[in-house]
C-alpha cells in the first residue's frame, strides 16, 4: 500500500491547531505513520502550511495569504479547534514541517493547494525545492489542481501522485492515467462502492477524506478503499481493514 490505512488530516486537526508542528507531533502521539498536509506560497514564494486562502478563519489574521510576505506572518498564530483543550500555534513552513516529519519517521501526503489556479505549478516547484533536502521521506503528492499534477510527473516522475477530487468525474480514467495517478482520493460524502470497485480494479489506490466516524470507516473498509483521512486518529484504534491487493499498476509513470 502507498500509505496507511488511516492518515492523520492536516496533521490531527480535531485536537490541535492544523498544519502546524503541533498538529504533526500529536499525529506521531496519536500513532498515525502518516499525515496529509496543505502547502501553499507567500506573495515571496515561500512554501507555508495553510489550507484557506484567507487568513481570516483559521488564524488570528487577516487579509489573503498570496498578499502577504513571510515575514508579515511572524506573528500569526492557527486556531485551535473549537473545543480542544489546545492551543493556537505559529503558522510553519513547509521546510521546518518536513524536518519534523523526518524526525518522527512519518509519511507524508503533501497536497499541493495553490492560493489560485494560475500560481498551481509554481507552488509544487516552490514545494519541490525544500523537498529536495529531504530524500527519503515517504511521500505522496496529491492536488484538486491538474496542472499541477502534470508538472510533477515531469519533474519527479518517481513519486507517487494522487488525483483529488470531491466527487470522481465521469471521465476519471483518462485523467488518472495522464497524470500516472498511483491513488485516487475522494470525499466520502455520495461515494459509491462502486465507485471504489471501478478505481481499485484498474489498479489505482483509493484514499476517503474525511472521515471521523468508526462505523463509516468500517463501511469504506469493506467497500475496498484503501486508507481514510481523518481528523481523529484516534477514534479507529483497533479498527479491522480487511486485506487489500491492489492490480499491478500498468501505466508508464
Ligand atoms: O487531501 C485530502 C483532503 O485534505 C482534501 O480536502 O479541503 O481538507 O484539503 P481539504
Ligand atoms: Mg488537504
């Protein structure tokens, strides 16, 4: 399998502050092997945690983070989730994440989440640069944005990409087999078994985000997907996958 059967979404955003260093070690607390993280770029190109586009309700700033420079960022702290006993913590680069994941020894599904489409290729090559320093970190690369999945199979065909979508498009193959898509990851909100089968039996991983309840995770499990994203590692200790084979993947990469 590419990665685990439950990942830690944006770190372990039910009890700490999302994509920050906290939400990664509590991850690695919570016995998670594997997290998914959003990165985006300053107006000065610098790859940081954040999943909004605006500041505004994640963190106690405001304003557009495409506007801002890093170094306007110093001070802004990511929200702790409503009810945790957490809290705020300072925004992170997407290099100081990848050391800590390194440290941990975790896996790591990096979603590409350009701040607009247009910036889509640039964020990935901004991302791929502090990579770069970090080569054997388990890795999945993963973006809602196409182009940006095409340039990383240009410019690092070895690492596993993942088409994401909300809802799988009717034309799913065609797309997953230009970007050489190792998984396919999707909401589980109106997803199919069927759905799963059709993924699975072209020989592509499926990944569900996000998911925060046992019994639907026990659903998916049995439908055949692979791992689910969720905020609450917690909740599915213990929790039986059935056995998984995936069909040999044929596309070139
Ligand atoms: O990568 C899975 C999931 O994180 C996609 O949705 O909006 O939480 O980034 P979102
Ligand atoms: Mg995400």
């Amino acid at each position: 399998m590419l990665m685990s059967a439950v990942i830690g979404h944006r770190g372990a955003r039910g009890s700490a502050p999302e994509n920050t260093l906290r939400a990664i070690n509590r991850a690695a607390e919570l016995g998670v092997s594997w997290i998914e993280l959003d990165v985006m770029l300053t107006r000065d190109q610098v790859p940081i945690l954040f999943h909004d586009a605006l500041l505004n309700k994640l963190s106690n700033g405001r304003g557009e983070v495409a506007k801002l420079d890093f170094n306007s960022l110093g001070r802004i702290r990511v929200l702790a989730p409503h009810g945790s006993v957490s809290e705020s913590h300072p925004l992170t680069t997407l290099d100081a994440a990848l050391q800590r994941i390194q440290d941990l020894g975790l896996g790591l599904n990096l979603e590409i989440k350009p701040t607009s489409p247009e910036v889509g290729p640039a964020t990935l090559q901004f991302a791929l640069k502090e990579l770069a320093a970090f080569p054997g970190l388990p890795l999945v690369i993963s973006s809602f944005n196409y182009s940006v999945l095409l340039e990383a199979k240009r410019l690092l065909p070895e690492v596993p990409r993942a088409c994401l979508w909300e809802d799988l498009p009717r034309r799913w193959q065609r797309q997953a087999a230009e970007v050489g898509a190792r998984s396919v990851h999707l909401s589980h909100q109106g997803l199919k078994a069927r759905q799963v089968a059709e993924i699975r039996s072209e020989g592509r991983e499926v990944y569900i985000y996000t998911v925060n309840s046992r019994r639907r995770a026990k659903q998916l499990f049995e439908w055949g997907v692979n791992g689910i994203f969720t905020d609450y590692p917690e909740r599915f200790e213990g929790l039986k996958q059935p056995v998984l084979r995936t069909q040999p993947f044929g596309d070139p990469v």
